[in-house]
C-alpha cells in the first residue's frame, strides 16, 4: 500500500513538473483610442500627439500577453495625429522618458530590446529550450532593421505599409489570442513583437499612427515622455513634453 501511494505521488509531481513547463503564450493585440481622448494631448505642427505608460506590470502584462517588465522593458505607447501638412518622423536619439526624481532614460534600440527580453527570466520560462539568439530570429533580420530603434505598435496610417511589416516578421500574427506551448512561444514572441513594430517611417499628413516605445526596464517610474519630432519636408525640429498617466 506504502508503495503504490509513493508511486502515486512521484507520478502527480511529475505531471505538475510537466504542466509547469508547458506554460503557454498568447499574442495579445494592443487597442489605442485617438489623441483626443487622452488628458495629456499636445499639439505639434499641427498634429495631436498622445501617450501612455505601462509602467504597472499587471497592465504591461494585459497587454503584451508576459510580463515584459520583468524582461527589462519599460513601454510607453504614442499615438500621433498628423492634421499638418507635412509628413512627420520620430527622432530617437532625442526621445527620452523622465522619471519622478527628473532622471532620463534613453530609448533602448530594438536589438537591445529584443536581448533583454531574451536573456530575463520571464522569457526563460516561458520559451523553455529555446537556444540562444532565438527571439531575434523568429522576429526577422529585415523586421528588426527597419525599426526606429523601438519594438512599437502597430502603425495602422497605411495597409500597405501593415502588409510589409507582417511580410517582414515572416508572417507573424497580428492580434487575435493564438495560445503557443513553450515550443512554438520563442517564434511567436518574437514575430508579434516584429509585427507591432513602427518602422523609421514618417507619419504622413492625414494619417494617424501609433506605437510602444521601449525604455529600460531599471527606471522607477515614468512621469514625462520628451519626444523630439521632425518635419520630415523642412527639416524643422519640435521638442514636446507630454506627462504621462
């Protein structure tokens, strides 16, 4: 009797042990609402510019389907509104996240990015035995080379521009909750975090955008996103501060 029960009870730990590895995933579609509808709207060359913090990890995790603060990665969504006359761009290298002690954080380029999340915990136990360099290679060389040094949303300005994102990304998935076992997690993390990229691409005149950008995960909080925006036609730069929620 004694040793049946022991049989037993090695068998439902190794079941448990195997459900706990199995973690699954699930690609998540990020919604945004238009400039207009956030509370700290600002107004550049003629275009509404919103953002938002998902400095919360249980909201970061809502909405990127892990917990990408425990990756390392601090996200903050930006939404543009070009009603301007000219075509507008993003410059990186002058776009900062300012913490509640006025402290700024760079913005990460993309290959950082993808690494952090690789190398964290989080992503360890979710892509169980994926080898190393895997998330980069299941986002695409091509994806991750056309970014604008940010992992971003979804640009919904122009269809044809989705289409060679997702072409990019090698077919990636955009949206929807497609469930993934830890085998197939390391691909589909990678492809749904291509697929939501904004390419260093300017934001035409009547066209509306949005996108994450990416700050290391090490800053406290997030008060302030300093964002330097380019009209792409004159050359003409704007720095705007935008508060965040």
């Amino acid at each position: 009797m004694l040793r049946k029960t022991l049989l037993f009870i090695g068998m439902l730990a190794l079941l448990v042990g195997t459900m706990s590895a199995c973690t699954s995933y699930k690609s998540q579609e990020v919604s945004f609402r238009p400039p207009t509808a956030y509370g700290n709207m600002q107004m550049v060359a003629d275009a509404q510019v919103a953002a938002q913090s998902y400095a919360d990890s249980s909201a970061a995790k809502q909405a990127f389907g892990f917990d990408i603060r425990s990756a390392g990665l601090l996200p903050v969504q930006v939404i543009i509104d070009n009603g301007g006359g000219s075509a507008l761009d993003i410059v990186p290298e002058q776009t900062f996240l300012v913490d509640a002690e006025g402290n700024l954080w760079s913005l990460l380029d993309s290959r950082t990015a993808y690494q952090r999340v690789e190398k964290s915990s989080e992503y360890a136990r979710i892509a169980k035995g994926s080898g190393k360099g895997s998330l980069l290679g299941g986002a695409g060389g091509a994806a991750i080379g056309a970014a604008i040094g940010i992992l971003t949303g979804d640009n919904v300005a122009s269809a044809a521009f989705k289409g060679a994102a997702v072409g990019a990304a090698g077919g990636a998935v955009v949206g929807g909750t497609q469930a993934n076992t830890s085998g197939d997690a390391s691909r589909q993390i990678g492809r749904d975090l291509a697929s939501k990229q904004l390419v260093n691409q300017a934001v035409q005149p009547g066209s509306l955008a949005n996108g994450f950008l990416f700050f290391p995960g090490e800053a406290p909080s997030a008060t302030q996103l300093r964002l330097q925006v380019r009209e792409t036609q004159s050359g003409l730069v704007h720095k705007v501060m935008i508060p965040l929620p």
